[in-house]
C-alpha cells in the first residue's frame, strides 16, 4: 500500500498525549467518606480491577491509526485516475512484448487499483509525492494482428479535449480524444526501415512532442529459461552466439512474472531466418506460465553433463538442426508470434473519482466512529 | 478572613436574628410570650431608665432605633440544654461544610435555649449568663477540627440529669456511638440528634471513585457510572440503619440535608425549628 503522504504518520506521535490524557482521564477519583462500610459489598461486586489503560484508549489510538492512515494513504479524488511513468512504461511494455503481448501489463498508477482489471495486468501504485509527470494516456498492450498489422491497445483518462495520436515508427494513427480507451492497427514496417532490432511505439501529442514511448524488441527473443541464479551463466550465451552467428544474446536476470533468469537472444533482424522461437527448459520441460511452449527442449543441462567445449558443441548442433527445419524467418509476426488471447479490458477499468466512500474516506469515518465510541466508553468511566 | 468571620458572618447572625423574631412573634395563637421578671435578659426592647446598667443596652438595637435601648428583664425559662457535637473525621471528609454547619448550628440552639433562660454546656463546658452567649461562640471557635472516631464518645458524654441533649453528628456513626446513649437515656427528658447529610452525599459524583474512609483510612473502589443506583441503596440503607439504632437507645433523630448553598443560614437554621429541641 503506497501513501501519498507518509508525513502524516508523524501525526501518531499525538497518541502519546492521548495515552497520557485518556490514563489521567479515567484514573478513579478519590472520594472521601465517612464511612466505607455500607458500600463495602459493591466494591465486592464489581472488583477494585483498573487497567493502566483503559479500553477508551485503545479505542481512541485505533481511530487516530485509522485518521492518521487516512490523511497519509492514497486518495481516489486527489488527480487523474491514471498516470504512466514514461520509464516505467518502457519497462512495462517491453516485459509485455518479451513474454507475449497483451498478456501481461504492468500499469504504474498513482490511483487504487481498478475494479474488474484483467488478468495479467499488475497494477502498481506509486506514491503521488514521488510522481512528478503527468502522462494520461498509455499503450496497454501490443500484439500483432492480421494482415501484417499490429494491434494496439490504448487508454486515455481525463478530459483533455487534445486529440494524440500513437505512432509506429513513421506509421500515425489519430485518436479521438472522445474515447476513453480502444485498439488502433498500424501497419508492419517495412524492415529495411528498421536500422535497429528494436520498434518504437510512441503516444504523440498533437502537437507532435512524444507523450509516451513503448520500446520493444521486434525480433521476438528466444527465450531461454535457466535454473535459478543461471543468468550469471554466460557459457549459454556464448553458445547460442556460436550457433547464430551475428546474434546478440542479452540475460536479463529475473525479468518474468515468476523471478526467473531469462536469456534472450536479439537477432538483426535482416539476418534472422526465422527465429520462431528456442525455449529450453530446464530442469522442467514445460516452459513457464506466460510464455511460449518450448520447440526446443535439451534433456537436461549440457554444461552440467558434458565438459564446456562439448556442451557447447551439443547447444550447437541442436540449435542449427531446430533452425533448419524452421520456416522461413521473413513470414509475418502474426504468424510466430505468441498465440494467446488478447487481453480483455472492461468498458469502463477506472474506479469512479467521485465514488463515496473511497478507502481515505472509509479510514477517516472509522477513525472517527472510534473516537466517538472512545469518549462515550469514557464517560462511562472505562 | 479570620475564622470568626469565616465561621459567624454578619450574614448568619442576621438569619438568626430572623428565626428569633419569628420564633417571637409567631403566628396567631403561635406564639411565645415573654414573661418579665428579673433573672436574665429578655428579647423584648424597651427604653433605657434610671437604675438600668450601661451593660444592660442593646447596642445593636439602639442603632436602629437611635435611642438606647434595653432588653427587658424575662424570668429564667428553660432548665438546661446539652449540646454535644460528633467531632469525629467523618464530619469533614470533603470539605468543612458539616464542620461548619454543625458548629453554626451549635451556637444557635445555645444562643436560643440561653436567649429563653436556659442554661447550656456544649462538650463538657456549660454555660449561663449574660455573656455566655459569646462565650460559647468563643469555645466553638476554638474546637479543633474534626478528627479521630466516634469511639471516644460514649467516654465524653456525661450530661446532667434531667436535661435535653441534642445531638449533631453525620450518617456514619457506628454502634458504639448510639449505644453510648444507654446509660442516661432515662434519666434525660430528651435526647434529639441530627444527623447532617452533605450534598456531596446525596450526590456522589458519577465517576469511578476510590473512596476512602475518613476516619480508618481504608480503601475501596466503586464504580459510580454504572452503579450508581447501588451507591443510593446503601446510603439509603445507612440512614434507615442509623434510624432503628437511635430508636432502640430512646434517641429522637432526625435527618437533615444540609442546603447547598453554604451561605444559605437561613435555610440552614430551618434545621433548628424542624429539630424543636430549643
């Protein structure tokens, strides 16, 4: 749970003095009487016990944990319902990419989770102090569709009358500013057009100045999925290298849902032959859950078998006999890429701005009803 | 403030004051007649005359009248009256209210019974004369305040024959106290008593209390938020109690609140005129 102001913690620091109040308050008063001697059987019956602090106190500390809580922790009301961290962005949509789009996105928000949010979108909130843009429009997904296109989901918040449009490369497509979220189709590049292995996917203004950019590798990586700690393992990497000449291959450690190294292997993409995809799993032959089923498994690890050069050698020779029997590596994305079911987004994911009450709203009532009871057990001298 | 103002202000002499006339004059076929003679001074005014002394003038009378005026010689009424006051720690717990007030209440049904003739002893000490009456206002000033119990009591109470006691004490006297009465129950034409409840008594405040006992010291707590109706039982309870114990030594009692407002001497010597002891 994120807080938009953790400053307002300090506030705890008045439960010392309602301790010190609420004990001096309920302490029994000294009462002097000429005789004690007829009341001695209703100290009998309702005991001389006194707790140092009485129930009042505690339940006064809950409701000011409650306030405090409240005035500290994310409100729905305080800004846009949804924000995207450019960097964070990128991180999000190239994890996109590398584990299959649209079935996973991470939405980095300052706002409370949305109600009825897909599966495979981690929503992520930050705290509003550390959120200094101010981007209101975001690429949730992309995957590519048919006929050489690729499908891009957006959204947009707010009611900015600007109109943006999303671009792929030198490909715009103008977005109507009257619509909170939907899926354009830019057409695949051509790949001589592309200098790097990477595309850019890019929210503009209408002015032209980029609003957000999505970053992913347009090659789809070959994935390799090691055993833990593995992604140190670099006689892999030089191994897939040896098989695919003019291959770059990049371990980013921990990178998937599940923590687990991955090892990917970016090719140019004028030299790839059609890298349908590698996996190969180890020590289980099932890829993990997110990712493409594996056409390529090794029984077991190679580097743990056999010596370095003959592991090596075996990556090799099964890496060039998987390659051969692939098709060819110019044949639309659409066809390689992973098949899964695009990622269903509700009409309307926002929670309601104005809805009553929200989380900051429900802790400063209860905060408040327990103040309440507080005093009345007071009075009552508990 | 010096106790004397503190303890008898003007106030309080003039509400005695009121209750004497009224006492005086009364109401139709209410009424008590001075009966002139030569043994004490009487409460009737009259013109000063050859052979009366200077010590004779009413000082304050004949302020007001701007003439000298002198009491009227009555003949001596009233045979003698013991006050004896419950000086025990009980009658202060709180405040000195009851101290107060018993010694206030002291002093007027002395300056009363001697005002009719009578002759008084207030703890021990008697009293007759033209100037007992400031002389018993004198010894009530002195007495220390109240301490220790009522054990000692039925140690001290000594009186004459054939003389009517009255009494002032608090709810909390023990069985000690009243069985002190036995001995001279009959020998004495009557013995009233008065107990003075305290507001504070009445009405405890609604609060976990730790009451403590005035006189032992002991300790208990009492949670009068959400008990309070058992606190009035047992007061209740304690008077009633006190009520059969003083029957059963021949003591007619008589429970008094003392008014809330401690300035209010009216109200307070009404407590006097209920009691009939003077």
């Amino acid at each position: 749970m994120w807080f938009d102001s953790p400053f307002s913690f300090f506030a705890l620091l008045g439960l010392i003095p309602w301790f010190y109040w609420t004990s001096r308050a309920t302490r029994p008063r000294e009462w002097l009487v000429g005789s004690i001697e007829p009341f001695l059987h209703l100290a009998a019956k309702h005991g001389n016990a006194r707790r140092r602090w009485p129930l009042s106190a505690w339940l006064g500390a809950l409701g000011w944990v409650a306030i405090a809580t409240s005035l500290a922790g994310p409100r729905a009301a305080s800004g846009p319902p949804l924000q995207i961290q450019g960097n964070q962005a990128e991180g999000v949509m190239r994890q996109a990419f590398d584990e299959g789009a649209g079935r996973f996105v991470q939405i980095v928000s300052t706002q409370p989770q949305p109600i009825s949010l897909p599966p495979r979108v981690e929503w992520q909130i930050i705290p509003g102090w550390a959120n200094d843009f101010a981007d209101r429009a975001a690429i949730l997904s992309v995957r590519p569709a048919s006929a050489g296109r690729w499908a891009i989901h957006w959204a947009k918040v707010g009611s900015s009358p600007d109109p943006f449009f999303i671009s792929l490369l030198d490909h715009d497509v103008r977005v109507a500013s009257s619509e909170k979220q939907g899926i354009v189709y830019l057409p695949h590049p051509d790949k001589d057009d592309i200098r790097s292995s990477d595309l850019l996917f890019e929210i503009k203004r209408s002015n032209g100045k980029p609003w957000q950019s999505a970053w992913s590798t347009y090659s789809l990586p070959l994935p390799l999925f090691l055993l833990p700690h593995a992604d140190k393992n670099y006689e892999w990497r030089d191994a897939l290298e040896a098989a695919l000449p003019g291959s770059r291959a990049n371990i980013f450690g921990g990178l998937t849902m599940h923590g687990t190294p991955i090892l990917t292997i970016r090719t140019d993409l004028q030299r790839v032959k059609a890298p349908a995809g590698l996996a190969i799993a180890q020590p289980t032959p099932q890829a993990p859950e997110g990712f493409l089923t594996a056409d390529l498994i090794f029984d077991g690890d190679p580097f743990e078998q056999c010596a370095p050069m003959d592991a090596a050698a075996q990556v090799a020779k099964e890496v060039r006999a998987w390659m051969a029997t692939t098709p060819d590596g110019n044949r639309d994305p659409s066809d390689w890429w992973p098949v899964t079911e695009p990622a269903v987004w509700p009409e309307n994911i926002w929670p309601d701005p104005d809805a009553w009450p929200t989380q900051a709203n429900a802790f400063l009532l209860a905060g408040f009803l327990l103040f309440g009871a507080a005093f009345v057990l007071m009075h009552r001298g508990r | 403030m010096t106790l004397q103002s503190e303890l008898f202000p003007p106030a309080f002499f003039r509400a005695l004051d009121a209750l004497a006339r009224r006492r005086v004059q009364g109401g139709l076929g209410n009424r008590q007649c001075p009966r002139p003679g030569r043994q004490v001074r009487g409460v009737e005014h009259r013109l000063i005359s050859r052979g009366d002394s200077f010590r004779d003038i009413d000082w304050r009378a004949s302020a007001r009248q701007d003439d000298f005026l002198v009491r009227q010689p009555e003949e001596e009424r009233g045979g003698h009256l013991v006050i004896w006051l419950d000086r025990s720690a009980s009658q202060a717990p709180q405040n000195k209210q009851r101290d107060f007030a018993q010694r206030r209440l002291a002093y007027a049904a002395a300056w009363l019974a001697l005002e009719s003739g009578a002759s008084v002893q207030v703890q021990g000490a008697t009293f007759s004369g033209s100037q007992a009456a400031s002389q018993v206002q004198s010894s009530l000033l002195a007495m220390p305040p109240p301490h220790g119990n009522d054990k000692t009591f039925s140690m001290s109470l000594a009186p004459m024959s054939n003389s009517r006691v009255f009494v002032l004490t608090d709810p909390w006297a023990g069985a000690s106290y009243w069985s002190s009465f036995e001995p001279f129950a009959q020998s004495q034409k009557a013995i009233s008593s008065v107990i003075l409840v305290s507001p504070e008594e009445r009405h405890p405040p609604s609060d976990l209390l730790e009451m403590r006992d005035a006189e032992s010291g002991e300790l208990i707590q009492i949670d009068l938020v959400n008990h309070r109706a058992g606190y009035f039982d047992a007061f209740e309870q304690q008077l009633n109690l006190q009520q059969a114990k003083a029957a059963s030594v021949g003591v007619r009692l008589q429970v008094s609140d003392l008014p809330q407002d401690t300035q209010d001497f009216e109200a307070l010597l009404q407590i006097i005129e209920a009691s009939h002891v003077v």
